[in-house]
C-alpha cells in the first residue's frame, strides 16, 4: 500500500481506520526528477486518521510496460509551503484582532487546516507545478489570502472553530470563540463596516486611511468592496502605506478620480513596499520595453500588473519571443495591454497560437496588433466566431484572411454585435465575399453608421465599396458621394 501527497485531485473518505500498525513502502533512492525505488520502512498510524477531504495523486505513466512512476514535490519546498501557509495565516489572524498569543495557539492546533490550506494551493496552480513551475511567495500569498478571506466571509467569528478543528465542523450550537483583539486599537467591525456602507459617516470612528480615501472621492461602496475582498486593508498604515502609494501614483500623472478605481480594483498594492518591491518592478518592465510616460494608463489599465513576480513575467515575454514578436514590440504589447501577463502560457497563450496558426495566421502579427484575442476561451468565444462564419460558406482560409486583416474580430459578441450585423449585410447590395475584403465591417455601429450611410448610397442611387462607404470620414464620405452623382449625372 502506498500513501502520497501529490496534485491531481481525487476523493477519499475523510478518515482511515486502522486496527494496529502497519507496513507502508517508502521511497529512498532518489532518481532525477524525484522518482523513487522501494524499500520498507515501519512506522504506526493512529486509530483514526483525519485527512482533508481531497488529497492530491499525479501520476506519469512511463516505461514499456505502462507502470506508473510517482513524481511529488521535494521535501524542501513541502516544508518551505507550509511555513509559509503558518505565517499568512497568523497574519491573517493578527489582522482580524487576534493577539500574537492567540494567533500562535490557533496555528499549533491546526495542522490539518494547514495541509488543507496546502491542497488548495496545489489544486488551484496544478499545470504550474506538473510543468516544474514553483511559486513565489507573493503568489502563495495571494493565493491563500484570497482563500481565508472566502471563508471569513462564510464563517465570520467562528473561523477560529474551523481552523482548530478542521476537518469537522463547528458545532452549530457551540459558543462561537470570538475574535478578541489583542489591544483596544480602532478595528474595521460589523458596526463600522455598517457606517462605512454610507449609512452615516458622521456616527462611526473609522481609521484615518478609511476617512483619507473617502475625502480623496471613494465612495462607501468602493470602501465596503474592498474591504470584502481584501479583509487586510482595514489595518494598513495611512502614513506609511496608503498616503505614499496614492501620492506616487499621482506624481506619474494618474488623476486624481481614477485613484479609488485603480484601489479597488488591487487594493494589494497597499500592501507593496514602493522602495523594494513596486519601483524595482516598474524598473524592470521599463528594461522590457514599457514606455515610462505611460504608467499612468498602464496602472489604470490593469493595477494588478505590478503585483506579478518576475519569473510569472519572464514566462510571459519569453513566449512573446518564442512567437517572434521583437524585444520593442514586447514593449509596445505590455504597454497597450499590460494585462498579456496575466494570461497562463500553457493554459491560454500557447494554445490559442496553435488554434489561430491553424487558420493560417501570422500569430506574432496578430498578438502585435490584438492581445486581446489570446484572453479569450477557444471554446466559449473563438471557435464559436469560427463557427459562424463557416455556416455561411466561409472557408478557413478566407476565415484566416478575414482575421489577420482585422484583429479585433474574435473579440465581438456573436448575439449582440455580429449576428444582427450579417443580417443587415444581407439586405445590402455586396457579394459575400465583401466582408473578406473588408471584415472591419463588424467593428462599426449599425444604427450610427452602417444603417445612415448605406441609406445615403442607396438614395443616391451610386454604388460605393463597402470600405468607402464605412472608413471615410464625414467630410471625405460627402465628397466621394458628390462625385458619384455628378458622374451619374454626366453619364
């Protein structure tokens, strides 16, 4: 019998019992990359073994018989992981009121919750760690903030209770054991989080960062967003976190109104140091190619940008360059759509060049000119686009014509934006194969400019192109139309 901590997700019953000790193989000869030959070794396992309710197997088949080797993570950074997944959730606690006594009894109770905490992070990054891929801490962090937060939205003050006793749950008529804080220092509680919604700002005694934030033009819903998402900005220092941030981002040019969107779309950055952690990485993408004058839309655009570890950004840009896109245009990518980095490059990136490529697009033009196009689903958005055109006498090539002429296509709605378009085009006076020409079609307003243009031609009784009668301008739109009639006239 074999017991192993691993990745790939698979139900077990939540405890294992067992009459006396047994015998269960180990591992000891150690082959790169971790894959382990027998031998025995003797140890006892309680009456009653708790275990999280999934535990995590990854298996790769190899050799010519089919066995299966088992590859798990080096001890090392299993320990490494947990100690990390101590510390953010005594932080965590800390900043729920906890004292440093309590948080540090809380945490000694709870090691099934800490392997649980564990599982969720490996189930959560799974591709990352069967490609070899370690997280950073920051990423750890991220990962497991979020987490406890979802549960101390579902649990509030018997969160304690769950940790301690994971994995059974609270007793429902149990005494909750409340969150104390440790020192009658302000806390952002039920009450003030009340007064924060705008019930009345005048009643509460909110910190001075929640007051600074709502005379800097955040409003209370903002405020109670966050807040929910991101439980740790209620103890952030004004002076020493939220004042410095807001005034930097001020001094690249970011205005004033966009400051408590920018927040609350990443109240993370609070938590950044601006000396080693923001203006080191600002620094590095500058190295990249990001035009330095654009932070302020760069920020604005996606603030999450500056919270990614440098190897998540490396793995990004070096796909770019496997795509053969030029180290300057990898700079104008992140600079127009910073959010690129975002994107996984086995989950997202990767495959959606290999869709596209097979449409016979040069996918390094089409990344140049729409990033946006690699965020989408190839199920849910980019082969349905397919799809349709197909089923009305569309080859792939003309499909992949129509594409690299104009990026933007895969990004549109086929119920709201692309249907109601091809329905006009019918009653138009083109052959299909216009819109192979000029796919830009889709890209302008039906009611404000398709509809009133094509109703001028037609009233004319002159023939445009379709790219005349769309791309002019107002002015250059008039003077082709002149033209036509007279020479109608003159014929």
């Amino acid at each position: 019998m074999f017991v192993f901590a691993s990745f790939i997700c698979s139900e077990i019953p939540q405890t294992l019992q067992f009459s006396k000790p047994i015998k269960i193989k180990a591992f000891s000869s150690i082959q790169p990359p971790h894959y382990f030959s027998s031998t025995s070794i003797r140890f006892c396992i309680r009456t009653q073994v708790p275990f999280s309710t999934k535990v995590f197997f990854c298996q790769a088949k190899s050799g010519t018989n089919e066995s299966l080797n088992i590859k798990v993570l080096p001890p090392t950074l299993l320990a490494a992981e947990k100690e990390e997944a101590k510390a953010v959730l005594t932080l965590f606690l800390r900043k729920q009121g906890l004292s440093n006594a309590n948080a540090a009894r809380t945490i000694n109770k709870s090691d099934p919750f800490i392997d649980h905490l564990l599982s969720k992070l490996h189930s959560k990054h799974k591709t990352w760690y069967l490609s070899g891929r370690e997280l950073t801490t920051l990423e750890i962090r991220d990962a497991l903030i979020s987490y406890l937060e979802s549960l101390f939205q579902e649990h509030g003050d018997v969160l304690i209770d769950v940790v301690e006793n994971y994995p059974n749950p609270p007793v429902k008529d149990k005494t909750a054991v409340p969150i104390t804080p440790s020192n009658p220092s302000p806390v952002v509680d039920t009450k003030k989080l009340k007064t924060v919604s705008g019930t009345d700002p005048a009643a509460g005694n909110l910190r001075p960062h929640i007051v600074y934030l709502m005379e800097f033009g955040m409003d209370s819903d903002q405020i109670r967003l966050i807040m929910r998402r991101f439980p740790a900005f209620a103890y952030y220092s004004l002076e020493g976190k939220i004042k410095p941030l807001v005034e930097f981002f001020l001094e690249l040019g970011v205005p004033k109104e966009q400051i408590p969107i920018i927040l609350t779309k990443r109240p993370q950055l609070c938590g950044i140091s601006l000396s080693e952690n923001l203006k080191p990485t600002m620094k590095f993408f500058e190295s990249l190619g990001v035009d330095k004058k654009q932070w302020a839309k760069v920020i604005y655009r996606f603030p999450a940008l500056l919270t990614y570890s440098r190897q998540k950004i490396n793995e990004s840009v070096d796909f770019l360059r496997e795509l053969g896109i030029s180290d300057e245009s990898i700079g104008k990518i992140l600079t127009r759509c910073p959010n690129i980095v975002s994107y996984s490059v086995e989950d997202n990136l990767r495959p959606t060049a290999t869709y596209f490529r097979s449409l016979g697009v040069d996918v390094g033009a089409l990344l140049f000119r729409c990033p946006q196009n690699f965020g989408l689903s190839i199920e849910a958005n980019i082969k349905p686009v397919t799809r349709f055109f197909l089923e009305r006498g569309y080859t792939l090539k003309e499909i992949g014509t129509m594409i690299t002429r104009y990026g933007m296509l895969y990004t549109f709605s086929l119920t709201e934006n692309m249907m109601p378009k091809w329905d006009y085009f019918m009653t138009m006076d083109y052959p299909k194969s216009e819109l192979v020409k000029f796919p830009q079609f889709f890209g302008y307003s039906l009611e404000q400019r398709i509809k009133p243009r094509y109703a001028r031609v037609k009233k004319a009784g002159v023939r445009l192109l379709l790219n005349q009668v769309l791309s002019l301008s107002n002015s250059n739109f008039e003077e082709v139309l002149k033209r036509k009639i007279k020479k109608l006239q003159n014929d």
